[in-house]
C-alpha cells in the first residue's frame, strides 16, 4: 500500500524507509486518524520483533510513515528461495509470537499476517511490518484480482488477505487476538510444507476452504510440530491458543527438542503415516544424518554378463533381498520401484541416500560365468560415506538361494538388529526348493513389472513355467494372479475371460500357503475390481497387511478400495503410506493424486500430478490425472491438451482416447467427441474395447441415454473401472435417474 523509498535522517545519520500512503487514504480523516493514533500506540512498543515506526508526517499534502530500515529480505522470499528448516521454522515463528504478544498486551490487533509483512535480517531478527496498516488496504492482488486483498474496520465487513484470514474475519465478524494466531498458523504451515493450507482457484473457492475446509496433515515433521500449528489453525477461535503467549511457551519447548537431539526434528514419513487421516502433498524427504542405522534402501544390483537377458536374475536377486529385509520391522526399506529408478545410473550411493532419506545404501555387481554365481556388493553409510561392510561371493547358480539368504542376514548383522526367532526364519523363508521354478519365477516378475501388454502376457508364461516345475509354489501362483488381473483392468483381455482365472491363482496360493501376504492381497484386489464382494475384499486387504505391512502394493490397492467406498480420509491415509514405503513409484504417486481427486480436491490432484511429472515425465496416467482435475474445474482448454499428451504416449490406449473423447464433449466439440465414438467403435470390430470407454465419451456429450446403454454394458462385462462409479464426478450427472441407481445396486452400492 503506497509507495516505499530508501532515504537518510541527515540528522541523525541513520537510513530510514519512507512509505508514502496513497491520497485516497490520506485524504480520508476518519481513517488517518485511527492510523495514527494505532501508530502512536505501536511506536512506543520499542520490541526488538516490531518494526519501528520514528515519524508519522505529512509534506506537500501527502502523509508519509518513517520507519527503521530492515537490511534483510521478506519471509515469502526466504520460503521461495530455500524453504526453511524445522529449528528455523520454530525460532522465526517464536519471534513473530513475541512481536503479537507484545502488541496484544497494548490492545492491537496486526489482521494481516503474512509472510509478506514479515522480514527476516541478516543476522536472523524477525521484523513483523505494517502493524495499524492492514486495514487501510483496500489493493486487489494480482492472484486473485477478483478480492484477494480486502477491508476490514467494524463487524460485518471483511478485511485482510484471504488465504491467511481467520474464518471469523473471513465471515466479517467481530475479531480479537486470536485472528493473529490463525494467521500466523498458515504462516507456519506454509514454511513447513511451502503451500499454504486453504487454496482455491478463486477467491471464492479459498474462503469455503478456509470456512470448511481442514487442512492437510502436515507428515514431513514430528506429530508436536503439527499439533501445534493445527491447534493455531482450528476453525472455533475457542480451540486455538487464547494468547501469543501461550503458543510462544510451546514452540520455546519444541526449540529446545530441536537444540537437545537434531535428529528430534528429522523424523520420518514412516512414522508419521500411521496417524493420517487427512490429504497431503507429496513429502519431501529428511536428509540422512548420523544416528542409529534404521533405514535402508537396497540399489538394483548391476548385471555385468556379457548376456543382458540375464537382467532378470540381477533383478530378481535386489527385489528378493528387499523382500526379505522389508519383513522386519526394526528397519524401513525402500521398495523395488523407487530404487529401480536408480537402475543403470552412475550415481554416488550417498546422493541416493540424501535423495531417499535413508541412512545406509547397498549396491553392487552381479557376474554370471556359466554355472557360477559371482556378486560383489557394499554397504555404505550416508552420514559419512564409510563402508560399513563389504563382501564378494562366489557360488554356484544352484545355490542363490542360500546366498540370497545369507547376503540379507549379514545386511541385517552389520546394521546390528537384534532378531527373534520368527524373525530370522523370514528371512531364511524359501518358498520353493526348485532353482528352475526359482528362476522362472523371477523372469515372470521381471516382465511383470514392465506393466505392458506384452509384459503382462510374457510375465503370464513364465509364472505357468514356474507352477509346472513346482506345483506347491504358491508365490508363483499370486505372481499368476495379479498378471491375470492386469490383463483385464487394463484393457487388454475382456475381464469375464481373464479374471476367473486370476481368482483361481490367487485361491490356490492360499490353499498352499494361507500366511502368504502377497496372495491375500491378489484375492483382495479381484474382489475388488471384478467379484465386487466388498467385504471380503476389505478382509482379505487386512489379513494381507496384517502379514505384511510393509508392501506398497498392497497399501495401493486398499487405497482403491477405501475410495470407492467413499471413506476418502482413510483411503488417502493409505495412499500416503504406499507413497512412503515407495515414494519414487510414478503409479503410487500418481493414485495420490487420483485419490484427491475422487475426494473432490482437485488442486492436491494437480499439484501431486506436477510432483509425479518430475519423477516420471513420459509416465501418461500423470497427463490423465491433469486432464481429469482440470476438465471438473471448467478448464477444458487446459484439460484437452492434456489428454493429448496421453493419446501420443499411449498410441490411443489404456483409456486415453476416451478420455479426450469426453473432454471434447463437455467442452462442446461435439463432432470431435463423436468422432472418437465411431473410432473406438470401428477398432471393436477388429480388437476388444471397453464399453466404459464408449459410455465415457457420450458421458461428455451428457447424451443419458447412451451414456446408461453403455455402462450397462460395462457392468455386465464387470469392467474394473466401475468400482469408483459412486464417487467419481465424471457421473454425477446421471445419479438421479433411476437406471443409474439401479446400476449402482447391482454392483453393490
């Protein structure tokens, strides 16, 4: 407000900052006079946390503020140009708390808190700015040109900047010290996860956010930390602290964690997870520091034969010994997809560290000469980069198993965690004697995880070859199952014929092993997805976890479940504890963003697809998850390109057709909707096509009747897209007619 000028106090010698207010405010009496005498008030504070104000003048016809000059930059610059640490986070936000206890004492209200008018100095003193002068402030900001900035002087009118208003100035009611602190919470929760809590694409949209609207949990810090700023930000000014100073008294307490033990602050996503309920952004992980070494993540072992289709074995040797590490609980392993992002990278181990937020890394080499097996590997410790140990075996191919066993037993030896019983059996757990059968497994998985058409069915192949040379594998039965499930969810076999088939895999598994996690959760899935046996999905989901809490997948698939029962909190809850037991995984990540999605919070759905995009650029689900949040707000011209995007990567597969299809309808291009109908149409005569798909696009065009004819006939076929029918917003224009409740009953909503 007004313009700013560096000037000197020639008689004192000293640098000053002159704000010149604008004439209309100038100009009003009424309003200067309360200015100044909230001026008279705030000068003769004299805290160290308050910028001084040394004159309140007038020359020419224009008034003009003298205050000290800050030498330093603002806190939005500071959050901008390097986010903040937990101890400074805490000393900045203590400092302001000292600044608002100070001026509360004297009966002043700041009303706008932002980091705006917060400056840090150099030598790391906050100045809170523009004390009195909020409420002369009548600009727009450019963001929100509609009302972003607005006024505020007697109840029923609204003043302060809108994504930091508490919800009773938002409502324009009467305010006290308490609005500060709400303010002042958002400021905090922005300096930990550098987004601020209530967004919205209008104005609008942020003030139902900020009425409404619970933030996301704040899991990159510990369970005090955020108990704190949710507490600053409650919406009832009853809940929240009732003084400045009684939130200073906590965050001295929580500075003095931080002082005590650095590691205090550094707490990890994992622990974190279990206590979520809400949404949140994707995390940013801790750094690796010095301390007890409970965090490991396990590089792709790299294949130095001649032969590169012995990749399988080189593979399936990390993904086992990640299996088995992962069984204990003393240690949080980073699961296969996220350190199979590093596979064939030349990369320090204790960058990868750093990045992942672990505190050791194994990596090594893998040579197989005909029948001998020769694997070099190390572990380093991130803290200082020292070689916590190192060792070179040579054994024959007939024996990787053992040596499988051994390598994770000595991992687990030198990390020095103290095993029961139970606890060494699983990792000595074999669940064939059969090398060939071992083998074969391990090339069904290797094309498995490749996720395409022809390494779905190549992946298919192999677990049958492994079935016949061990009929009592069960992994390679749940192996079979979840290759037969992806086959039919993706579009490439019609489910009635692929899915039956998963189901039996996945039951014969259990009759063999009924402790096998990784079966319960194939079952659990094709309850899911095709048999709709929603209560028996959920307890196949919690036995699995109950088994094995630490697979990703299986965190992933409940995730899905939860939402298409509508228990969205919990379901996101899910989606973040795969995210941190997999966080470099493209498809978890981008079910983050699709989980927020089906909760209707399409800004965290787009913002966790552009967190997605950095991980994965040409991963097309990311485009598909823009598309979708874009499309629901009205932003077809962006919604549209996105969708694009997805055809080119995908040839016009997986879905991707339909869905620009429907964004051509809903957003009037009606001839270009129609046309990719007698497209999908045409290629049915040829290939299998999705019914869902064609009933997509007519949903576009918002044509009812043609829309029911085709989801009919999805849901005859059983098409696992339908299990989100009943929440996603793509259908809310059916739900009042009565065939559509009566398709939502047969598949048992």
């Amino acid at each position: 407000m007004g313009e700013v000028y560096l000037a000197r106090d020639t008689e004192l010698g000293r640098l000053v900052a002159l704000k010149f207010l604008p004439a209309d405010v100038s100009s009003d009496r009424q309003r200067m006079q309360r200015f100044t005498n909230e001026a008279k008030i705030v000068s003769s504070l004299n805290h160290p946390n308050i910028l001084t104000i040394f004159e309140v003048g007038e020359i020419d016809g224009t008034r003009f503020i003298a205050t000290e000059y800050v030498d330093g930059i603002t806190l939005r610059q500071h959050i901008n140009d390097n986010p903040p640490q937990l101890q400074t986070i805490c000393d900045v936000a203590l400092q302001i708390c000292n600044a608002l206890e100070a001026a509360h004492s004297a009966g002043i209200v700041h009303r706008d808190i932002k980091p705006e008018n917060i400056m840090l100095r150099k030598d790391g003193i906050v100045k809170v700015l523009d004390f009195g002068l909020a409420k002369l402030s009548q600009e727009n900001s450019s963001l929100f040109p509609e009302a972003e900035t607005l006024a505020f002087t007697e109840p029923g009118l609204v003043f302060g900047t809108i994504s930091y208003m508490s919800p009773e100035q938002a409502r324009g009611q009467k305010i006290d010290q308490r609005t500060d602190i709400f303010s002042l919470g958002v400021v905090l929760y922005e300096m930990i996860a550098v987004r601020i809590p209530f967004e919205g694409a209008t104005a609008s949209d942020i003030l139902v956010s900020v009425l409404d609207r619970d933030p996301a949990p704040l899991l990159q810090v510990p369970p005090e930390v955020e108990a704190l700023v949710l507490r600053a930000l409650a919406k009832d000014k009853e809940s929240r602290y009732q003084t400045a100073g009684e939130m200073s008294s906590e965050l001295r307490h929580l500075k003095k964690l931080i002082e005590f033990d650095p590691d205090w602050g550094k707490t990890t996503l994992a622990e974190r997870y279990s206590q979520a309920s809400h949404s949140n952004k994707l995390s940013r992980h801790t750094p690796a520091t010095s301390g007890a070494i409970d965090s490991l993540a396990i590089l792709p072992l790299t294949n130095v034969s001649a032969d590169p289709s012995m990749e399988y074995l080189s593979d399936g040797i990390t993904e086992s010994i990640i299996n088995s590490l992962s069984q204990l609980p003393q240690i949080r392993v980073m699961a296969r997809a996220t350190v199979f992002r590093y596979k064939n990278k030349d990369i320090d181990p204790q960058d990868v560290g750093r990045e992942l937020g672990v505190r050791a890394v194994m990596h090594g080499k893998v040579l197989q000469m005909a029948d001998m097996l020769v694997i070099r590997t190390e572990l380093v410790n991130i803290a200082d980069g020292s070689q916590i140990w190192g060792e070179q075996y040579k054994r024959r191919l007939s024996d990787i198993l053992e040596l499988q066993e051994e390598i994770s037993k000595t991992i687990s030896e030198r990390l020095r965690v103290k095993l029961t019983g139970e606890e060494e059996q699983l990792l000595t757990r074999r669940y064939t004697e059969n090398i060939e059968a071992y083998q074969l497994y391990l090339k069904g998985r290797y094309f498995w995880s490749k996720r395409t058409r022809e390494g779905l069915r190549k992946g298919v192949e192999y677990f049958k070859q492994a079935i016949d040379g061990d009929p009592t594998y069960a992994l390679a039965y749940a192996g079979l199952a979840d290759a037969y499930a992806f086959l039919g969810l993706h579009r490439v076999t019609p489910p009635h014929d692929i899915l039956p088939k998963a189901r039996a895999a996945a039951v014969k598994a259990l009759q063999i092993d009924n402790t096998l996690a990784e079966a319960h959760s194939a079952l659990a899935n094709i309850k899911t997805i095709y048999d709709w046996d929603w209560a028996g999905a959920e307890n196949d989901f919690k036995r699995s976890l109950q088994l094995n809490q630490k697979d990703a997948t299986t965190h992933s698939y409940y995730a899905n479940y939860l939402a298409a029962m509508g228990r969205h909190e919990e379901a996101m809850a899910e989606t973040y504890r795969a995210q941190e037991l997999d966080p470099l995984s493209p498809i978890i990540n981008v079910m983050v963003g699709y989980t927020a999605f089906l909760k209707r919070d399409y800004v965290l759905a787009i913002e966790q697809c552009r967190k997605t995009l950095e991980i994965e650029p040409r991963f097309f689900w990311i485009r598909m998850g823009f598309g979708w949040a874009y499309e629901e707000m009205g932003m077809f011209e962006r919604a549209i390109p996105e969708f694009e995007k997805a055809v080119e990567l995908t040839g016009g597969t997986m879905g991707t057709l339909a869905g620009l299809g429907h964004a051509y309808g809903l957003a009037g291009c009606k001839q270009e909707a129609l046309e990719i109908i007698r497209k999908l149409q045409d290629k049915s005569q040829q290939s299998y096509v999705v019914a869902y798909d064609i009933a997509l696009v007519f949903a576009g065009l918002q044509d009812t009747d043609q829309t029911l004819a085709w989801l009919e006939v999805a849901c005859t076929d059983r098409f696992g897209w339908l299990i989100w029918i009943n929440v996603e917003p793509k259908w809310d224009f059916l739900r009042t007619e009565t065939r559509f409740q009566s398709l939502l009953r047969r598949i048992g909503f």
